[in-house]
C-alpha cells in the first residue's frame, strides 16, 4: 500500500487540474456448451496501468500492461510529453505488481453443466439446440490521484446464460434467459437455480413457437416488472448522463427542475445494492457510491455525473465514473437504474386495459439519444382482451419516444423486479441491472405481423 501512496505523490503535478492512476489486476474464466460438448473454454488475464491527466478542459490519457510501478512510471512519462507538463515527484523504480493477483480456486461447474443439458433435452423431443455459457470474474483495482483519496477494491461478477432452439411446423424458434450478479461463483451458485434459468429459456421458446402474429395499431402497452427496465435504460436513461447532456445530444438538456414525466414516475440509480450486477462501493474515479434520485414524482432533479461533467457543467458528483478496464479513461455510466414501485397491483393495471398489449420480455432495438425515438423488439408479449392476458404474440415492435412514453405512464404497481444486463457506449462496455416494476402506457405504437 506505501508504493501506490508514491503514485499519488507523483500524480501531484503543477498545471494540471489532478491526475489519476487506474491499476488493475483481474482474472476471468468463460466457457461454452454447445450441443453437449463444450466448445470453448478459456481464462484471461487483465493486468495494465492507465494514467490520466487533465489540464484545464483537456484529457490526456494513456496506459501500460505493467502494475508495477516502473510501468506507472512509463505511462506517467509519456502522458506528461503528450500535455507538455514538467515537474513533480519521480516515481521510484519497482518491478514488483502493486497489486496481487487474484486467485480462482473453484472451477467452473463443467458437471452441473453436462448434467443440465441432458436435463433440458429430456424436457421435449421439439429441442434442436441447447447453449450453455458460463463467465466469472476476480478482480483487485487501486485508484490513486489527487481528486480524490487513494483506495482499492476488490471485483467479483458471475453471469450464467441458455439459448434453447425449438422446432415447430418446420419453423426454429430461441428463447433465451441470463442470470448475472456482482458475487463470487459459489456465492452465486447459491442464489440462483441453473436449471430454473434453462427452463425459463425453453418456455420462451415453446411460448414462441405456439405465438401468433401480433396485431399492429396505437394501443396501451403495460410493460410488466419482468420486463427489467429496459425501455427505460435505453430510451431515457442515457439522455439523463452527463456527458451526453453536454455534448448537446439529450433531449433532456433544459430540463433540470422541469416535469418530463408522470407524477407516478420517480427513477434512480444505485450501485450500492448488494450484489445487483450494476453495483460498486466507489466508482472508477474513487468516488464513493450513492442513490441519486434522476426524476422525483415526475420531475427531473439530476443527471449523471463523472468528476470531469460535474464540473464542467457544475453538477453534483454523483459517482458513476465507469471504464471497462485501465485501457479506457472513465465516463458517466449508468449502474443500478430503475423505476421505484407504486401502489397498484399487477393484476390491477392489467384489468385498465379492453385491447392492448403486455411485454413480459423485452429484446434489442435503437435508440435516437437526440430525439428519443426508438424502436424496440418484443421478446415476449400477450395480447390483453377486456383487462385479462389473452393470447401469446410473436413479431412485436413498439415504437415511440423516451420523453412521450414517460408523460405517458399513467399508472405504477407494486412489483419492482431486476434484470442484469451488459450496456455499451463509446466503444466501452460494463455490467448494469436495469429495473422497473409494472407500468402501463397510456398509448404506444404497436408494430406487428398482422395490419
């Protein structure tokens, strides 16, 4: 720990406004089951130092493979020629990691594995194909700089997924379900049931293959709790970071202290739940995590904020400075992002609705950040008949926008439910849980295979 104190006495350079040092060491494992036989199985080693130095509104950012402090000292060097800087404390020579590497000892569950895949091809004679992959991940990180106070972590993740194909009437249909939490495997291996994520895969599937063609008109869409937060994440939760605010690319840009929602909608961010896939004790700056509130009761009362947007567009600092590993410089990022619960029931919202239709599965689609406008895939959906899930529907698209659908949620239930995720921006990509609980829409466009 007295070496990484030497980097933030380095760090401490005249001209600049404060510099960083990001050290990783990190140990991932993967493995791919594909038709009974693994397919991939593979570890990777993350090790590497990156240097960031801001000058006025400049950035300069650049790393190394090394986390011992002669590889530190390499990076600083060259970040201080690239900014032109002089000065400040040298770093000692050391060849030594500053950090420890972590260690795995359980492998990954191969057997369970192999014995789930004979479980699920047992389930039906229509299954074509069954994919199973594994992922866990170790990590140690240390931040040192002069913004904020020196401090270290330790990372844990595990994200287990299934792909089941089906065929019906000489058709293949997927389905697919994904569990992923910031715990250790065997953490992990406690709190969720592999053969419960296969099943949910199949019954997709199946449910699919039986759907019939989703009709297409403006209709109310109640998106249930198992939905996950998706449209949300993508439609309105990035229009609400910082740096997107700045570059002028938000449609929410003005709109601080302003209504842009229901009076039913408050939504926040929250990487300190424990061990929600999105969760950290302090984000990739150093700064501690927090709940921050992004709309309350309708109104938007902050946005997101790394400590370069915070000052540059004199936010509060809100700790949600992301970066995939020391090769990337930190961004404002979503963490835990959801929509708090009201004080319908499910049941209750669903019985609003005469002709209209219920997302329990939400797949990819596009997102215009600018505007708001999106298109999103249904993965699995019903139509509703006279306040009552009727008939399974295939093909749906909804179509809108973020700012609209959010005036437009006229009502809130009492089911909050996760789903984690993986969300990519500006090259970079960092786990998230995204979360909602049942919400209905006053009116949405329906895209579908049946006008």
């Amino acid at each position: 720990m007295d070496k990484l104190f030497d980097v933030v006495d380095a760090l401490t350079i005249p001209g600049t406004s404060f510099g960083e040092a990001f050290i990783q060491r990190g140990l991932a494992r993967f493995c791919l089951m594909d038709d009974g036989k693994f397919e991939e199985v593979s570890s990777t080693i993350t090790e590497g130092s990156g240097i960031r130095l801001v000058v006025g509104d400049r950035t300069y950012f650049t790393h190394s493979s090394g986390t011992d402090l002669s590889s530190v000292a390499l990076s600083l060097a060259e970040g201080k020629r690239r900014a032109r800087l002089s000065g400040g404390k040298p770093l000692p020579k050391g060849e030594r990691p500053l950090l420890h590497l972590p260690v795995m000892n359980e492998e990954a569950p191969f057997d369970r594995i192999q014995n789930l895949d004979r479980v699920v091809r047992k389930l039906s004679s229509t299954i074509k194909q069954a994919t199973f992959a594994w992922s866990s991940s170790v990590g140690e990180v240390a931040i040192a700089g002069s913004a904020n106070p020196l401090c270290r972590r330790s990372d844990f993740s595990t994200r287990f997924s299934v792909n089941i194909v089906v065929e019906a009437d000489g058709s293949l249909f997927s389905g697919r379900a994904a569990k992923a939490f910031s715990l250790p495997q065997d953490e992990f291996l406690k709190t969720v049931d592999l053969e419960d994520v296969a099943r949910e895969a199949f019954r997709r599937a199946l449910l699919l293959s039986q759907a019939k063609p989703c009709p297409a008109s403006a209709m109310p869409v109640v998106l249930a709790g198992k939905a996950g937060g998706t449209m949300v994440h993508e439609a309105c939760g990035h229009s609400l970071e910082a740096d997107i605010v700045l570059k002028d690319h938000s449609s929410f840009r003005d709109s601080l202290g302003k209504r842009i929602a229901s009076s039913l909608v408050t939504l926040v961010d929250d990487p300190t739940l424990f061990g929600l896939y999105g969760s950290y004790p302090f984000d990739d700056e150093g700064t501690p995590s927090r709940r921050t509130a992004l709309i309350k009761e309708g109104v938007l009362v902050s946005f997101l904020t790394d400590l370069l947007t915070s000052k540059e567009g004199s936010f509060p600092v809100t700790g949600n400075g992301r970066r995939t590993s020391y090769r990337h410089p930190p961004i404002p990022r979503m963490s835990n992002t959801f929509i708090m619960k009201g004080e319908e029931s499910a049941d209750e919202i669903l019985a609003g609705v005469e002709k209209g239709l219920l997302v329990l599965k939400m797949g990819g689609g596009e997102v215009n950040p600018t505007s708001g406008d999106f298109v999103f895939h249904v993965t699995e959906g019903y139509l509703i008949e006279k306040g009552k899930r009727s008939y399974p529907v295939r093909n749906a698209i909804l179509t809108g926008n973020g700012p609209e659908v959010l005036r437009d949620i006229d009502a809130v239930g009492d089911d909050l439910h996760y789903e984690s995720g993986v969300c990519g921006k500006s090259g970079q990509h960092v786990p998230v849980t995204d979360g909602q609980p049942t919400i209905r829409i006053r009116r949405l466009v329906v895209g579908g295979s049946e006008a």
